[in-house]
C-alpha cells in the first residue's frame, strides 16, 4: 500500500521552514486523520447561524427607529457594537468552512 499524499499550502517562503515542514509528513498525515470534518463542519454550521442570527436581531434592533430614539445612548451604542462583532464573526465563519469545505 503507498503512503498518502499530504499537500500543504500558504506556509512560510523560507526554504529552512518549507523543509522542516516536509520532514513532518508522518506526523501532519496522523495529525490530519486525527480531525473529524464532519462533526467540525457541523460545529461551524452551528455557530455561523448562530452568529447570523445575532446580526439579524441587532439590525432589526437598529433598524427601529423607535428603538434608536427612545433608548439610552450606550444602549444603542452596545447594539452598534454587538452588531459588528456578529458580522466578523460570519465573515470568519464562513471563510473557516470554505476553507474546510475546499
């Protein structure tokens, strides 16, 4: 039976690290067997439609101008930053499971 093959992108330009790096193939090959992609994409799944239903209720918060006029300052303020939490945290999200999916 022939050993896999384990290809590694987007690490370091150095020849010294990209060497040290090949010399690991054995332990990245146990160390890649060792994730499970299924339950980690899950995992994400979960937690990207959680962070984008934070985001949905801040911008309907926002988005009340009830709500922006009659509620205290830091309020509002505390709602703003909730919000942009929320969004990075989507964008991180969903770039860690194009990243896993790829």
């Amino acid at each position: 039976m022939s050993t896999p093959t384990l290809a590694v992108w987007k690490f370091a330009s150095c020849d010294g690290c990209q060497l040290t790096l090949l010399d690991m193939e054995d332990e990245l090959l146990a160390l890649a067997g060792a994730v499970d992609v299924a339950a980690e994409r899950r995992r994400l799944e979960k937690d990207l439609a959680a962070a984008i239903s934070e985001a949905e209720q801040a911008e309907r918060k926002l988005g009340n101008a009830d709500f922006t006029a009659k509620a205290p300052a830091e309020v509002v303020a505390k709602t703003r930053q909730r919000l942009e939490a929320a969004r990075s945290d989507v964008a991180r999200l969903e770039q860690r499971l194009a990243a896993l999916v790829g």
